[in-house]
C-alpha cells in the first residue's frame, strides 16, 4: 500500500509508491535481453538465408548490438539498481530470489572483465577461428599454434579475474555449468571411463552386429523434410512459435519462447543424419518454448545451464528417438513416405540406429562413445589451462589418449585434436556440458518412467504430450530457480551420479546386441 509522502519516508514505503527498485532492474534487464535477441536474429540469418557478401556488414551490426548490451548491463545505475533491490525486495518469494541471485551473479563476472579483455578476446577469436579453418584444412597445427596459445593466455587473465579457489579452469568451467568445478567433473567422469572402454570392447564382439548402410539407401530430401516435420510436430514442437530451416551445422536459435528456430541439414544417402539432428534440435527448442511467459527475460525464465540444455536434446534424441517403442510408432509413418523403405525391418532399424564402435569424429560418435570423446577434451583442456600440457604437445597427446580410450589413432590433426571448432573460440570449459548432458538425461528419463508408469506405452502409440508435459512442470518452467544438481536433487529425489547413464546404456545395448546381461 502506498504510504503518504514526507521527509522522514523509509526507503522501503517510498518503495511501495512509485515502482520498486526491483521492478526497474527488471525492465532494464529485459531491454537488455530483448537487445540480445536482435543479435541472435542476426545470428540465425547469417547461418540460413544472408547472401555471402553481407558478412562483413552483418559483422558490424552484431559487434554494436553487443557492444551495446555489455555497456548497458555493466553500468552503474544497472548496479545501483541491483544493491537497492537487493536491500529492499521481498527474498521470502523465490522468483524474486533467483533473479537478485543470478543477476549479481552475472553482474559481477561481468563487471570483472576490463573492456579492453572483452575486445582482446573477441579480436583474438576473430582471427583465431580464421586460422583454425585454415589449420584444420590443411591439417596444420602448427598454424593454430600461436592463436591457441594467444587464447589461453586471455581466458587464464579471465579466470583470474573472475576469482577461483582450487584451479583456473574452475572459472572458466563456471561460465558453462555453474556451480561445478574440474574436481568434480572428474571424479564423475572418472566413474563412466572403465564402464564406457568394456561396453565399447564387449559391442565389438558382440554376435549380432550392425547393418550400417541401412540408414543410407536414397532418401530424397522433400520426403525427408516432410517426415522430420511431421515427427517435430508429433514431438510437441509449436510450428506457430517456431522455424525449422536448413543451415550448414543444425542449431537452435531463441528469440523469446513464442519464437524459436531450429535448422538441420539433408544428406540424400543418409536419412539418419538429418533425422536425428532434428530431434536432438527439438530437445532444445521444447525447452526454450517451455518457460513460463511471465518470466521472459529473467533469470526464472531461462535455461539453468549447459548441461542442463543438452540433457533436454539427448533425452529426446537418445532415450526417446532412438528406442524401440518411438520407432513401433515411426517406422510405419517412414514408410508411408519413403515407399522404398517399405521392407525395412523394425529389429534391424533399431540395431543400425544404435551402432556402437570406436571413430575419430566427436559429432559422430554414438552414444556409449561419446563419453570417452569428452572425457579426453576435458582432460588436455583442463591441463592446458592448468599449464601443465604445451600447446606444442597438443597432437601428441590427443592421438596418445585417443589410443587409451578409444584404441584407435587419427591419421592427421584435421581428424584428430583441428577437429572441433571450440578451443579457436577460446570456449575452454564447455565440453564438460555435453557428458554432463547425457549424465542428466538418463537420471531425469527415470524418474520420469517412475512417474509415468505408462511411458513406453504412450511412446508406441506416438503420444509424446505426457512426457513433455512432465519435463515442463518438472524442468522447463522453474527457469533458474534451482542450481542442476539441486534440480536433479528435487526432480529426481537423488544425488547426481553417472550410474542412471551406466545402467541405461548397458540395458539397452547387452540386449540389442545379444550380449550376457
Ligand atoms: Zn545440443
């Protein structure tokens, strides 16, 4: 209630008069957003429909949108509001107590960093990215070299700036997954290795193997564009609030939830390439359709991390897409489409969509060895930021450790340690995301089973509503509310553990394979 004027008004009733502290942070960070999603539309143009020669105009647009959100979000009536609504605002409501936590949270790390380091990295990157596509085409590491190292040595001063108390790659870890820290990553990673190389090993012996050219007979791109929609719709994707384009790598862009964009790409001798992206970009995009309305633009509604993010897209793709019972479904609806497939059989469909074995290429592996692909970025990104690995010996010891885990050797760096385009974005620390993602899936996907007995029932007749109505009122609608091992604490009712996944994976894979249990 509003109180009358006079000289002696607390700050608190003045705040009851005219609007509050906090909701002026509020609108002034949803400006800010907004600001964001106009560079993320430009984003997303650039990667669909931009003609070539608009790139270096594009470059100027985005750099001014984001020169202008970073000088916005750090000024100091931005943190003058923030204190006065940290002292005043009503923290007893959680929706006001996680947006004050977060927004100081990136306030802070934002703050931390000087302009001249933000332009040092965004100029480093630049050309770093440059370099890394020429590397990587002539398979020359020793190209990418000296911008690596130029990088690292940025990021270093950034998590010295940002603070950290056991190791540098802690900060940089933080960007992505907050609330973690290397040790724990690798005590988590440490109890998926042994499991992953023996499931690996026992696959490869396994008396049923794999037709792996089954998912490459011909597939014309209109049909294959017609069943992914089809089966985007069926998986709750809101074509009304949405896009679904063709770029050269699939992602998920968001505006606002009312407004996401997914992209794949087609493969006329590969169906499962662009199918399989399809559902993986669904994963997120459901995510980003989720939050609730009257959160956009705030901490509470937004994504809670990473990890979290890619949990959502392999739940999906993996434990929805590529089980049996989606496929008692979708099977039938493919070969209504593509009338060649007709006599494609259920069993070895499921066999050649789940094919396991050891490959040079991250965005290739399946799923049982994309673990180890992470666990070996983790490892030499966490050494490098830690000093203890050169970035001479980068080469070196990818191939060692690809021979450790994986049993096999990439004949040049182009397949080897050029191959993914992270480390020329100086994006230490993000790897971790995707394992931690595949961790989460298995454990959400269980204790959704536990509350929906009829799950795989519902899968096989394609209704896939009760699933994404649990994720929604479970994950999508709490925003940031909950850290992710909170949130896995509260969905779930345990502790993160790799073990879901271990159990997930030797399920399914001892009885496709026709191995002993
Ligand atoms: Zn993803």
């Amino acid at each position: 209630m509003a109180v009358p004027g006079g000289a002696g008004l607390e700050q608190a009733e003045r705040e009851t008069m005219s609007k509050s502290s906090y909701e002026m942070l509020i609108e002034q960070v949803r400006e800010i957003r907004t600001l964001e999603s106009i560079e993320s539309l430009l984003g997303w143009d650039q990667q669909t429909y931009m003609p070539k020669c608009g790139a270096a105009h594009r470059a100027n647009q985005s750099a001014l949108i984001a020169a202008s959100v970073h000088e916005r979000f750090t000024s100091a009536e931005l943190g003058a509001l923030l204190e006065q609504a940290e002292r005043v605002a009503d923290r007893a409501d959680p929706v006001v107590a996680t947006n004050l936590r977060e927004l100081r949270r990136d306030y802070d790390r934002a703050v931390k960093l000087p302009t001249r380091l933000v332009r040092e990295i965004a100029e480093a990157g630049a050309l770093a990215f440059e370099a890394w596509q020429a590397a990587r085409a002539r398979s020359d590491f020793a190209h990418f070299a000296p911008h690596l190292a130029r990088l690292l040595e940025l990021k270093r001063e950034v998590a010295d700036r940002i603070g950290w108390q056991q190791e540098r790659y802690d900060a940089l870890l933080d960007e992505y997954e907050p609330g973690e820290c290397a040790a724990g990553i690798h005590e988590l990673f440490a109890a998926l290795r042994p499991q992953l190389v023996a499931l690996t090993t026992a696959i490869q012996a396994a008396p049923r193997q794999p037709d792996r050219e089954l998912p490459r007979r011909p597939a014309p791109v209109a049909q294959q564009a017609a069943f992914n929609r089809a089966m985007a719709d069926a998986l709750g994707f809101d074509f009304t609030a949405g896009r679904l384009d063709v770029s050269a790598h699939p992602f998920t862009t968001a505006l606002c939830p009312q407004d996401v964009r997914i992209t794949t790409r087609y493969d006329e001798r590969n169906i499962a390439d662009s199918l399989f992206s399809v559902i993986h970009e669904v994963g997120h995009a459901l995510y980003e359709q989720g939050y609730e309305p009257r959160h956009v633009g705030t901490p509470m509604g937004t994504y809670v991390s990473f990890g979290l993010h890619e949990s959502q897209s392999r739940l999906w793709e993996n434990l929805v897409g590529r089980s049996r019972p989606f496929w008692q479904h979708f099977l039938p609806r493919l070969r209504e489409v593509l009338p060649d497939w007709v006599g494609t059989d259920l069993d070895d469909w499921l066999l050649a969509i789940n094919a396991v074995g050891p490959s040079l290429v991250r965005v290739a592996a399946d799923e049982v060895t994309y673990g180890l692909h992470i666990i070996l970025r983790f490892e030499l990104e966490r050494e490098l930021v830690g000093g203890q690995l050169a970035v001479a010996d980068v080469p070196e010891a990818w191939n060692e450790r690809m021979r450790e885990l994986l049993g096999i050797v990439p004949p040049d760096d182009a397949q080897g340690c050029l191959q993914d385009v992270h480390w020329s974005m100086g994006a230490f620390g993000y790897f971790p995301s995707y394992q931690l993602g595949n961790i989460y899936a298995a454990q959400l996907f269980a204790a959704a089973r536990r509350a929906l007995p009829e799950l795989d029932a519902q899968i096989a007749r394609g209704q896939l509503r009760p699933l994404l109505e649990w994720l929604r009122g479970s994950i999508h609608r709490h925003g940031k509310r909950y850290r992710a091992r909170e949130l896995l604490r509260v969905v779930t009712g345990e502790e993160l553990s790799a073990q879901p996944f271990l159990d997930y994976l030797n399920g399914k894979y001892r009885r496709l394979y026709g191995l002993e249990a």
